[in-house]
C-alpha cells in the first residue's frame, strides 16, 4: 500500500461543501477499532481468508450487496450468517429453490379476518441483514423480484411502496454454473452486486488446524458471535465513507477504464454508470477502513477486479469468471494514471 500525505485544507473544505462535518458524531471507539475486532472474529471463523474478509467489510461498510459464488462446503453461508451476528438487528435466510415464488421473498396482501380487509404481510426481505442462499436455483421470474429491493431498499405491492429496514444488508450465495440445477443471474441482477468474491479451498495448514479444533471441541461457534457495533454506529460509517477526498485525475481514470471496457471488441457489454459508482464507493470505503480522509490509487486497484469483473460479458467462449478478471486487470494496467500532487502513483509504485 503506497502511503502519502494529502494537504488538509482541501479534506475539510470537501466536507464542508457536503454540508455535515464528518467529526460530528461522538465516537465512544474509533470505527476503525470497531471494524478491527469485526475483522479479528471474522477470521477466527473462516480461517486463512483474511484478503477475503477485508473485502467482504469493505463491500457492506459502502453500503453494497455481495455476492459469494464458490463450490459447496467452503464457509460461504456460514460466513454470511457470522456477518449477520456481528451487525445485529433482524436477520432473514431466505433458502432459494426451483419452485420459490416472487412473493415467498418480498411478501404479499393477506385478508385479516378481524377486519375483513387486505393487509400487507412483510416477507424475508423485510430484515436488516438477509442472507439469500444458492441464489441461483431459483428462476429468473424469483430473481427479477430482487431488483427492486437491491437498487432502491424497497418493495412494491399492488400500487404501495414499503421501505425496507435500515441498514439493510444482502449476502447471496451461488453455485457455479455448471453445478445441476442453476439458472444464471441476469444482467441487471449482477450488476446490483457491488462485490462477487470468491473463498476457495483453505491451505493444507489452515485446513489441518480447522480439523485439529474440531477434533478438540475448540471451534468457534458461530451462534456465540455478539454484535460489535449498534445499527447507529454501522450507518454512521457509510455517512463517513461519503466525505472521503477523491482526487480528480482518480475520477478520470475510473472513467477511462469504463470507456475501454465499452468500446474494446472483446467486451460485449461494459462497465455501467452503477459500477463505476459502486468501484468509487468501495474506495472510499477501503480508504476508511485504514483510517484515511482520502483516497490513494492503490485503493481503487485493490477492490476493482471484486467490484468490476462480474458486470461485465466478453465474446466468445471466454466468457467465466477466470477471463472476466483477467480482462479487467489488463484495462487496469494498460490505461495511464495521471500523476497527482502529494498522492502516490498507485500499482505498488512508490
């Protein structure tokens, strides 16, 4: 990580043109501490995936949706469920099968026999942390109910509009395609993802030593996770995360690498407006985390295959996740980084 200096005055008069002053809250522990212990409970559960966990924070800290996509058995729900433990407040799984309806999720009008009318019945969505597992079992019909709810944090039922919870956060989990069973994500799904991450397989030592606790009793478990932090707290921190300094030859190259993506013969559908919002967030919220009031390139870079790569679609058969990453890490290397004052180039340069 390239360490730099950024000239005061322009992180505070940032702020002030935002209109809040980002110290205002009373911190009792720095957020930074918070999301510290977060991140140390964290990996004591999924052990040797520290890289991961850091990112799976960054992603819900900028106020996005993840999504985990790996073969069974690697710690993906029960990651989830941990994230869930750790946040607090209400906390929905929402199992997805082939024969799950629009209405299993987001709810529906029910007559009340008391007053003989339809009433609103709030389904799982209707939660601060939901966890939506094997999200590609169901159909495109049950996934296209989703859209709503992940762009604009509501639902809608003959005519009304209900607002979900605040924080709401929403953890999928798929299997990859080819496994029996999967329907692929649409596009305008994925691209409400801010993040796809993958765990994988642990090393043999991480492995050995998950088998040594099981063997002693000693695992963790997951239902003893207490929450770390108060919903107030959580929101705080992504209203923080908004006032973070973003240089503008940094805003420049986002939009050079979106450009390439859309004109390059290779791809046939580019970055969108949302991703490119999405990549700023979680560079701002990265730049947070290490308790920073600006972004520094390798911040961008550090997030950009997590949050870029599954928005997009190549020609060809080229078209899996393996391709996709290596796509968008070659637009990254090959567009020039305009030099900025008191910021470090980025790309591990110093």
């Amino acid at each position: 990580m390239v360490s730099s200096s950024f000239p005061q005055s322009r992180v505070e008069q940032h702020s002030l043109d935002m209109g809040v002053s980002p110290s205002s809250f009373q911190w009792a522990i720095k957020p930074q501490q918070l999301l510290q212990r977060m991140q140390v409970k964290l990996e004591d559960i999924l052990l040797g995936k520290q890289a991961e966990v850091k990112q799976v924070l960054v992603c819900m800290l900028a106020g996005g949706h993840l999504l985990l996509e790996d073969v069974p058995g690697v710690g993906k729900t029960m990651l989830a469920t941990s994230i869930a433990r750790l946040l607090g407040g209400q906390f929905h799984r929402i199992q997805f099968t082939s024969d799950l309806l629009p209405a299993d999720i987001i709810g529906g009008m029910v007559l009340d026999r008391q007053d003989r009318g339809l009433v609103f019945r709030p389904g799982p969505i209707m939660a601060n942390v939901v966890l939506g597992d094997e999200l590609n079992r169901s159909s495109p019909r049950t996934q296209s109910a989703l859209l709503e709810a992940l762009e604009d944090r509501s639902v809608s039922i003959e005519g009304h509009s209900y607002a979900l919870p605040e924080p709401f956060v929403f953890i999928a989990t798929q299997n990859p395609l080819q496994y029996e069973g999967t329907h692929g994500l649409p596009e305008a799904q994925r691209d409400r993802f801010m993040m796809q991450l993958s765990l994988g397989y642990p090393s043999k030592k991480d492995e050995m030593s998950l088998l040594t606790q099981y063997a002693e009793g000693t695992r963790f478990q997951v239902s003893k996770l207490r929450p770390v932090m108060s919903d107030v707290e959580w929101m705080q921190m992504q209203k923080e995360i908004q006032y973070i300094y973003v240089h503008p030859s940094l805003i420049e190259y986002m939009a050079d690498v979106a450009h390439a993506t859309r004109t390059n013969v290779d791809c046939k559908l580019g970055l969108s407006p949302r991703a490119l919002r999405d990549w700023l967030r979680a560079g701002q919220a990265f730049a947070y985390f290490e308790g920073r009031s600006f972004i520094l390139p390798d911040d961008l870079l550090a997030q950009a295959v997590a949050v870029l790569s599954h928005r997009i679609e190549l020609q060809g058969r080229a078209n899996n996740s393996y391709s996709k990453e290596q796509f968008i890490s070659k637009q990254l290397l090959d567009i020039p980084l305009a030099k900025m004052d008191n910021v470090g180039k980025g790309r591990g340069q110093r």
